[in-house]
C-alpha cells in the first residue's frame, strides 16, 4: 500500500511508519520499570495542568477524548474524567497502563502504539479494531519518544481519528535532536525535538491550527535529566 493508498492525502512514505515503528521495546521496557516513579520524579506539572485545562473546558461536555502515552494517567486522563468527558487512553507500557488503570478506573485504557492508529491500521480508521473518532486529543510528551521521521505522520494519524473542528492538546520539550538517548530514572529512553518555530511548521502542515501556546522552564524533582523548556500548542484540526 502505497503512502498516498494509506492516508488519502498524499503522504508518502506512510508505510516507513509501521517499519520505524517496530522498534519500540526498549522504550516500552524502560517505563514498565521506572513505573509510579515518574510521578514522583516530575510532581510539579503546573504547565500540563493548564494545558489539559484549556482541552477540558473547551471541549463540550461529555466528549470523547483520547489520551495519547497516557503513563500513569495523571494528571491528564484524571483531569478530563473530572471534567465530565469519556476518555480512552492508550501507551505502550503495560507497567503505567496498569498504575492508569487504578488511579482512573472511569476511563479506558489499551494497550496500543500510536501507528496503530492510522487508516487501515488495527486500531486506526478502517482497521479490526478501530477506536473510533474523537472530539479531542491530548499528547503530553508522548511524540517527543518517537525518532523524527515519524513524527509528522504521527501527527498526520492524530489529524485522522479527530474530528474536523476537534482539539489536540500538544506537549513537547524544545530541542534540536533526533532519536537521543538520555539517562532516565536509570534507564535509557530515546528522544527527539524540535526549536518551536520548527514545531509550529511541522504542525501546521499536519492539518492543525494553533490556537495558542505556552512554554515552562522544568526542572524533575530527582533525576538525572538538566532544566528543559517546555512547550505547549493548543491546536484545532483544520477540515
């Protein structure tokens, strides 16, 4: 299947999504180990508090949103379930899909990698098991674990399960690198980010319009990791 085939929108390419995609294991393992040690690490979360805000109260009640790495599901999917909306989470770390599943145990969480999200993928539009549209998204750092290349059509597959007019609520750490790999709770975990000029293009050209941002100078608690700056995009899907 063609790239054009698989997205209807001329992206092509789209199948090195599903070859980059294969090696995520190590990820996967690093987060099943470091578990609710994440929380403890990054307590102070005022930026994502605010952001997972704007999603919560600008989507209409009852929504449906999905949680994209949704780790341990707090703060995000705690936040919008609060808030009244129907929240599905997925991650690729049984470890925090199950710390998810008991601190928000009125949402639904699956154990799905975000390339399986795409059009005919087995979660995506088209596919076996397919997740349906949502009116909202969040990505709370979770694209910012996928080498480069990817993250375009990641996006690109976000854009395609949310509705036109839907809201994507969009963190990511300012950085000029690609597939980095950084100490992490003593693990190893793979990065990649861009200067925010740079985000800002790669969104737009995903079919997304920036409604707003925010950027937070971060620093963990007790890890390893130095000061980052992070960035917020409050988005809207273009039709």
């Amino acid at each position: 299947m063609s790239g054009e085939d698989a997205c209807g929108d001329g992206y092509e390419g789209y199948e090195d999504f599903d070859r980059l995609a294969l090696d995520r294991s190590g990820q996967a393992d690093a987060f099943d180990t470091i578990g609710d040690r994440y929380d403890e690490a990054f307590p102070y979360k005022e930026g994502q508090l605010a952001a997972g805000q704007w999603l919560a109260e600008s989507l209409p009640p009852g929504s449906r949103v999905l949680d994209v790495g949704c780790g341990t599901g707090l703060p995000t999917a705690r936040q919008l379930v609060d808030a009244g909306h129907e929240v599905v989470g997925i991650d690729i770390s049984p470890g925090m899909l199950k710390l998810a599943r008991d601190n928000v145990p009125e949402a639904t969480f699956h154990h799905v990698d975000i390339v399986d999200l795409r059009v005919g993928g087995r979660y995506g539009p088209g596919g076996p098991r397919e997740l349906g549209t949502f009116d909202g998204i969040a990505a709370y750092f979770t694209l910012l674990m996928l080498p480069r290349p990817e993250i375009p059509y990641a996006l690109r597959t976000l854009h395609a399960v949310l509705r036109p007019g839907g809201l994507l609520g969009l963190g990511m750490v300012e950085a000029d690198i690609d597939d980095y790999s950084i100490p992490f709770l003593g693990n190893s975990v793979r990065v990649s980010g861009y200067l925010r000029d740079e985000l800002r293009q790669v969104v737009h050209e995903a079919g997304f319009e920036i409604a707003g941002e925010d950027s937070h100078t971060y620093a963990p608690a007790s890890t390893d990791v130095p000061p980052e700056i992070q960035l917020y995009l409050n988005c809207r899907r273009r039709a």
